[in-house]
C-alpha cells in the first residue's frame, strides 16, 4: 500500500523546499511538494546555455547577502548539503549622476566624522535584539536622530540603507531591518553588508533541497497549479489539483480538479499568492476577518524590479574587480538602481573573455505591474546604463529585459518587517502553515525565504513531539 502524505507543500522556492527537506531528513515523513512551474527553485530559477550556447543568466539581478554565513547556506548545511560560493564582493560603487564613486567618497567626512562612524558601527554591533525590534515600526531617519549626531555619518549610514532596503530615503526605511542586517553582517564579517554569487547560480542553492526530498522517498509535483487549500471542519485536509489537460487558454478554464489528503499543508508561497488558494470571501471563509484584512491590506507592499540581462563580446566592468553598483535615483529613470558583472564572480556564466551584467531599477507594485509603465521605464534605464558604462552599445551581443512585480519580500518599511510580518500560522486552523519571504523572517529576501522556511519546519517539529 502507498503510504500516506505527511505534508503537503505548495511551492518549490527556497522556503518550500527547505520545509520538505527538513521535514524529510529530521522527521522522515512523507512529503508532496507542488510548484506550478516546469521547473523547481521558484524566483531562484537558473537558465543554463540561455540565451545562448556558454552563458547561463538567472531571472534577473540576484546575489546573496551574507554568502557562505548566510541563513541559506545554514539551511543548506542543515540537511547535508553544501552550496559552492564566489567571492564577497570588494567594493560597492555608487553612481554619482556623473561616474561610480565607493560608498566612503560619496560622503565626505571629518576625522571626527569617521570615528563617530566607527563608534556607530560598534553600537550597532551590540545591539539586543529586543532594542532591534522596538525600531520594527518606526524609521530609520527618527533612528538616526536619536542616536548620531553628525550629518555625513547620517548621510553614510542611510546610503548603506538604501543598498539593503533599496529604499531611497531614510524615513520609509524600517529601522530594526537595517540595524539587524548590519548586526547580522557585523557580527560576522565585520563589514555592514557583504554579499556573494553561489559558482552554480542560484539553482545551486535549492538543488540540494530537492535532492534530499527525492532520496527519501518525497515527491516534487512540477507544473500543477494548485487550486485550493481544502478546509473542512476548522482543519486542513489537503489540497485540490486540476485532473488531466485542457484545451483552452488559462483565462477561459475551470479545470476539473481532485483532492490530496494531507495530515498538513504548508503554503510556501508569496502572501499576494494566497487569494487563489485560500478563500478570503466574508460570507464563507474559514480565516478570521482580522487576518484577511491584514493580508489584503499589505499584500501590495512589495517592490518591483525592471532591468536588463546583458551579454557583452567584451567586458566594461575590470573583469577582476569583484563590485557591485547601486545609485540612489537614476538620471534618466529615476528610480534606484542595482547591477553587478556576474562573470567577474565566476567562470560558469559567459563565454571566455566575455561578461554578463546583471542590471535592474527598482520600483514599486505601481510601476510594475503597469505594462506601458514598465516598457517606458527601461527604455530610459537603457539610457541610464549608456551613460555608466561608455561603450556599451557597441558591445552588446544580447540583451534580456525582464520585470518583476513582488521581487523580494515585504517591503522594508516601518510596519512591514519583524514581528509585524503575517506569522507562520493560519488562525483558528491547527494544521495549515506558511513559509517564504513574505511571512516572519529576518534577513534580506532569499535569507528571510531560508529562514522563515527553517522555522515553519520547527514549528512542526515541534508539535509533531509535542503530539507523540
Ligand atoms: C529578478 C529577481 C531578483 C532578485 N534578486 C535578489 C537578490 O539579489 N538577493 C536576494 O536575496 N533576493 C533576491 N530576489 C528575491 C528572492 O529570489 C526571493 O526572496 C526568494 O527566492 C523567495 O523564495 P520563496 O520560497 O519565499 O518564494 P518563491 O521562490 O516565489 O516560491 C514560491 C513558489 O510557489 C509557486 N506557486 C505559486 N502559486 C502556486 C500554485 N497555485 N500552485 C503551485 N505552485 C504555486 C511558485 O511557482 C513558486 O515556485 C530576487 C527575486 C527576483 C524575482
């Protein structure tokens, strides 16, 4: 007889696969994770030979903070598996409207200026966690008033802000995510944000979680849409999937669906994912109003991405410096923008003695979710990437536009990270959980996703001893 599922769950991103994998190794249950894409790994998805022969791009601009000491590469060693990682990168470079400045150029300082940084960096460093969380809901500018008095040292430490938060003023930037991702980079690289390329893209790390589902005997379901979370008196009793294929369109079908039984169900996909699965209407829902209010209300407060993949028959970028790029508002589109030479990284991504740039301007859900926005926006960061690297044009051998709507978790502003992020849990439903960037979780975006995937599988555990 097949033996019954353990748990079920929706989605094969880093924080879905890393509740499977844990669930596996440390509990031996069986699992059934479902993704509605061809392949696994969710917005971690690599291209390899695309978009020709020798170059390998990912969805768009990614690195990882932290690299090797990050909650991915924890997750990872948690189950056995080890990710191969690139360098830390030497330097971030901020356009300056005219050419790329360090960080410490853009901001000039006094001596006492720079030991009033230093003393800033070493405050932060000891930080408690729960003075971190008090500054949860409130700025980074009201932090920086009561805490340092030099202007350049405030100026500095809000650039700083703006490369992890990608928020360009100080004042919608959430204090407590700032402080603990400095603390968190301090304590263990002694930089304020270090951030690393896995030398297999970022498949390579969620290709390992994969595999130790499958050695245990679970199972990846690939292109199965999920339809629904099925409730029935107060619990989750599975999931309902569409039987067979169908001739029309996605817009016009209602598929014909069967049900999974489960003894759980994880939902690890984004929060603004959740109103296809779950029913939020008010006459029939089995979650209370409370929480589907909360969830409505912010499930737009997300950034966007709008950037190019660029492949170049020669490099513009040193190919031995290993940077990354940022500017606070670009010229021409005027938003923040973010970029780095993947192949000064590593080999795996460009042909010998070419380069591939990752590159993106980072918007709103507005910008992004409008097609006649998006398509006018990258026309003018077009005209922003000619001007920060001269020569460009000429070099381009291929070119990938790309956007996102919902790149990387809530946004990092007062009221959205921390303790006020939507928990792991469904009110009132013992046995329906979530996990990924969305839900509690600190870090940035793919270490929120690891480590919110790591404490959903404890919870579990938990309650799986707990009920022994
Ligand atoms: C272009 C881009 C650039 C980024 N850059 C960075 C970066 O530089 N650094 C960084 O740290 N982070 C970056 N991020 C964010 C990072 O990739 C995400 O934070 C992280 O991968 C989220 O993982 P997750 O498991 O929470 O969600 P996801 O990876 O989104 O996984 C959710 C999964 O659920 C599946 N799903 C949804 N609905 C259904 C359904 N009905 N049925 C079945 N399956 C379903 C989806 O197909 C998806 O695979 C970037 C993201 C993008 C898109």
């Amino acid at each position: 007889m097949k033996k019954k599922i353990d748990t079920i769950i929706i989605g094969a991103g880093i924080a879905g696969l890393g509740v499977a994998a844990i669930l596996s190794r440390e509990a031996h249950q069986k699992v059934l994770v479902i993704d509605r894409f061809p392949k696994s790994g969710g917005r971690m998805m690599s291209y390899d030979g695309y978009p020709a022969k020798g170059w390998r791009i990912e969805i768009g601009l990614h690195m990882i903070e932290l690299g090797e000491k990050s909650s991915c590469d924890a997750l990872n060693r948690r189950v056995g598996k080890t990710v191969s990682w690139g360098p830390f990168s030497d330097t971030v470079d901020i356009w300056n409207g005219e050419k790329f400045v360090s960080v410490a150029d853009l901001v000039p300082m006094s001596r006492e200026d720079k030991v009033a940084f230093r003393n800033l960096v070493q405050k932060i460093a000891t930080l408690k966690d729960h003075e971190i969380e008090a500054w949860d809901n409130r700025s980074l500018e009201e932090w920086l008033a009561e805490h340092v008095e030099q202007p350049p040292v405030r100026e500095l430490f809000t650039d700083l802000g703006m490369i992890m938060t990608t928020i360009p003023r100080a004042i919608d930037m959430a204090a407590g995510e700032v402080l603990y991702i400095a603390r968190d980079n301090l304590l263990k690289t002694q930089q304020v944000l270090q951030a690393s390329f896995p030398l297999d893209g970022m498949e390579g790390v969620t290709r390992g979680l994969a595999e130790v589902v499958r050695d245990a005997g679970g199972e990846i379901r690939l292109n199965c849409d999920v339809q629904e979370v099925v409730i029935k008196d107060g619990r989750a009793i599975g999931v309902r999937i569409p039987t067979g294929r169908h001739p029309y369109e996605e817009e016009y079908r209602i598929p014909e669906t069967e049900t999974i039984h489960a003894d759980r169900v994880v939902c690890a996909l984004p929060i603004y994912q959740l109103q296809k699965l779950l029913d939020f209407n008010s006459d029939t829902s089995p979650l209370p109003r409370w929480w589907r209010k909360r969830i409505t209300d912010i499930q737009h407060e997300v950034t966007g991405l709008i950037g190019f993949m660029l492949g170049l028959s020669e490099p513009v970028v040193d190919p031995a410096k290993k940077c990354f790029f940022s500017a606070l508002k670009t010229r021409h589109a005027g938003f923040p923008f973010q970029g780095f030479p993947a192949s000064n990284f590593t080999d795996h991504v460009a042909p010998p003695g070419k380069q591939l740039l990752h590159t993106d301007i980072v918007v709103e859900h507005e910008e992004a979710s409008d097609k006649f926005k998006r398509e006018r926006l990258l026309a003018l960061l077009w005209e922003d990437l000619k001007d920060m690297f001269p020569g460009i044009e000429g070099k381009m051998e291929w070119r990938l536009p790309y956007y996102v709507d919902g790149c990387d978790g809530l946004a990092r502003q007062p009221g959205l990270v921390g303790n006020f992020k939507p928990g792991l849990k469904a009110p009132g439903i013992p046995n329906l959980y979530f996990a990924g960037d969305t839900y509690l979780g600190r870090g940035l975006a793919i270490n929120s996703a690891a480590l919110s995937g790591m404490n959903c599988a404890d919870l579990i555990l938990a309650e799986l001893k707990k009920n022994k």
